[in-house]
C-alpha cells in the first residue's frame, strides 16, 4: 500500500493516541487504587537518597513551570500566536486542546479519588486528589502543544532566518515535560503512577489536536 506522508502521520498518530491510552488503562488498573504499589515505593526511595537543598531549589523550580496559571497563561498565549501569524482555524483547536487538559484533569481526580503520598513531602501538598497528576498532565498539553504550533509554523517557512531555532526548542520542550513530571515524585506530592498517567492522558489530548496542525503533505 502506498501511503502519502499525510496518511502516515495521521497513523503514527492514531498508534501514539492508542498507545497512551492503553498505558493509561493499564496505569489506571495496576496504580490508581488507594493501595501502594512496592515498585512506587522503591522509585521514592530511590530518589529520597538522590536529595540535596540544591536538586530540591532546582526541582521546585521547574515544578513551578507547570503550575495551573503558567498552562492557562499557555491557552492564550498559543491561540493568539496561531491567530495574528493568520491561521485562525487552528487557533481554537490548539487552544481548546490546552483547556481540556486543564479542565478534565479534575473529573479524573475526583472520580478515582486517590490520596496523596502520606511520605516527607518537600512541597506543600494540595488538597486535590492525586491521580493523575495535574502538573504533568498541563506540561504536557500545554508545552506539548507549544511544540506541535513550533513545527506548523516551522513547516510553513516562519523561521527561515533561524532554521535551526525549532530542532533544538521542540526537544527542549519534550525534555521540559519529562522534567516537570519527574519534580513531582521528587517532591514527594504525587506517586509514580499518578506521573505515568498524566503523561498518557495529555498525550491523548495531542493526539487529538494534532490532524489540526499537522503539516502538509
């Protein structure tokens, strides 16, 4: 069969869509319960003994990057981009994307209901329930979707002058995600799983708003 790049994408895509949410499945069934896992444990314990007062200032640092107001901040700053670079239909979906993250995160936490980690947190724990965790899954649309409007843009000859800006920004964002998940098990303020399963969740989310930016064939 032969498939046009467009068709590819839009398959890669469909696999990453199915594949995290059959991580999230199998997350949800093996972790969410309020039973401790003894694999969550030794990750804890594993970075307990990594700590230091200058990992933790770092950690809590970029923690920060993924608070609430920095993703909502993201779900127009990202939209307004798409808009005055001209691409008004794609405006909406990519800032929608964002929202959604943001906004069905809270209906997973309530539903599952799983407590916080009841170990030497170096943050102040919320009052929300734990799965998934909120940080991770807003640095994941959020900053996922900063990514994907980079590349749009970037395949459309909007950073000629600087052709190597969005190579490097796009993996630095990747990293960013993976960083900011990692800070909360760090802390002690969310459970491995609970990390997992935002990765997943928002990963969805992009695989969504992806046939919106994807580029031209």
């Amino acid at each position: 069969m032969n498939w046009s790049k467009t068709q590819r994408r839009y398959v890669v895509c469909a696999s990453v869509f199915l594949g995290a949410g059959l991580g999230l499945l199998l997350t949800t069934l093996e972790f969410s319960r309020t039973t401790v896992h003894p694999l969550e444990l030794e990750i804890f314990s594993a970075l307990t003994e990594r700590r230091s007062p200058a990992l933790t200032f770092v950690m809590e640092w970029v923690s920060h990057l993924g608070a609430t107001v920095t993703i909502f901040a993201l779900a127009g700053l990202v939209p307004t981009a798409l808009y005055r670079s001209g691409y008004r239909q794609q405006a909406v979906p990519a800032g929608l994307g964002i929202l959604a993250g943001l906004l069905l995160n809270p209906v997973l936490k309530l539903y599952f209901a799983r407590p916080r980690p009841d170990l030497e947190a170096l943050a102040r724990l919320p009052s929300s329930f734990a799965f998934p965790s909120g940080h991770t899954v807003g640095a994941t649309v959020g900053y996922g979707m900063v990514a994907l409007v980079l590349l749009f843009l970037h395949q459309r000859g909007h950073f000629r002058q600087s052709p190597y800006l969005v190579p490097v920004l796009v993996p630095l964002l990747l990293l960013l995600i993976v960083a900011i998940g990692l800070t909360r098990i760090y802390l002690a303020v969310h459970w491995p799983s609970d990390v997992l399963a935002g990765w997943c969740f928002g990963t969805m989310i992009l695989c969504v708003a992806y046939p919106f930016l994807a580029p031209e064939a």
